[in-house]
C-alpha cells in the first residue's frame, strides 16, 4: 500500500470515528461537517476531498460496516443453506460486539433512517437467498413468502441486537444470545413461552 493511500485510509477513518461519536452525543441531525472535521483534528477541504457531505460520509461508513461483514459471513453461506446452523447469526452479533458504536447509530436510525434501511435491505436480501436455498436443498415449498420470512427474521434480529448494544454493559453473550434466537427459530414461540404441546390447545 502506498503512503498515499495509507493517508487517505487513516483520513476516512478519522472522519467515520468523528462522525460516529458524535451522533451517538448529539444525534445525526445535530452534527455538520465542520463538528466532524475539528473532532477529527482535520480541515474541511480535507473532508470534501472525500465526500460531499456528511450523507455521503454514513452512506459509505455503512456500505464499508456491510462489505466487511459480507466478507465474514460468505465463508459460513454454503453450510447454512443446507440446514440451520445458526453461525451466521453468531458472527453477526460478535461483529456488532466489535463495531458497537457504529451498529448502534445505524439501529437508532440515525440519518432519517437511511443507513437502517441500507442494513435492513442488505441483511434481509442475504436471508432469503439463504431461506430459498435451503428450502431448494431439502425440496420443500416454503408455507409464508420468502421475502415477508427474511424480513421477520432479520427484523427479530436487529430488535434484539439493538437491545442488546444499548445496555451499558451487555449481560448476555454473543453466543447466549445466538442459542436463545436458536431455539426461538426451531421450536417456536409457544415453546419458548414454557408450553408443551399444540398451540391451538392454549
């Protein structure tokens, strides 16, 4: 890597750890570019180098959070669209344990809600590519709409995991928390309720 590029790499980061920070203190809507630049300890040409604004600046903080958890994730596709192994989901939530900060502005909605959607969409699209292969694999019909199946699911997920990041000093695991969403997906919110038995019966 050259020392060009070596700079413009430590300059970005400065800006997403700037901007990160202070949404979480003032929230997305109170902070401007010039905020940004003095908690970065940079000038603004510097930042409008880079982007054009602070929407530009989040819209590429959260494309580069989703590459790099792709990337995690694309080892552990193949198993998980054969039988659900519950992997992903693990990695996904230690990843957030990683990058907690910038998982939190993007699950508060920061930015009229933009970088959510941008999460939301992603996560959901990766889901039901995963569902449909599954459900490909062991030759069944899935009973509900694959795309309304990934969006209750990836939607369960990041309600939990928003939860989760927001505690000042998380209770549960990365792993705890991942069996319990488990267990929910295979056996079911009756079961995990404490009943036995049909549904229909209680």
């Amino acid at each position: 890597m050259s020392t060009e590029d070596r700079r413009s790499r430590r300059t970005r980061r400065l800006l997403r750890d700037a901007l990160v920070a202070l949404a979480l203190e003032r929230g997305y809507a109170n902070v401007k570019v010039e905020d940004i630049t003095e908690r970065a300890d940079l000038g603004r040409a510097t930042f409008y180098k880079h982007y054009a604004d602070k929407d530009a600046l989040l819209s590429q903080v959260v494309s580069d959070l989703l590459e790099e958890l792709h990337a995690r994730l694309l080892p552990l596709v193949p198993a998980s669209s054969v039988g659900f192994t519950g992997k992903p989901v693990l990695e996904m939530f230690r990843h957030a344990l990683e990058e907690r900060d910038l998982y939190r502005v993007i699950l508060r909605g920061e930015g009229d809600g933009r970088a959510l959607r941008e999460f939301m969409d992603a996560r959901t699209a990766a889901a039901a590519k995963v569902f449909q292969a599954r459900a490909d694999y062991r030759g069944v019909s899935p009973r509900i709409d694959i795309e309304v199946l990934a969006r209750a699911w990836v939607g369960e997920q990041t309600a939990v995991m928003r939860w989760w990041l927001e505690a000042d000093q998380p209770e549960l695991s990365p792993e705890e928390i991942t069996g319990m969403l488990h267990d929910l997906s295979l056996r079911g919110r009756h079961w995990a309720n404490g009943f036995d038995g049909d549904p229909a019966d209680g």
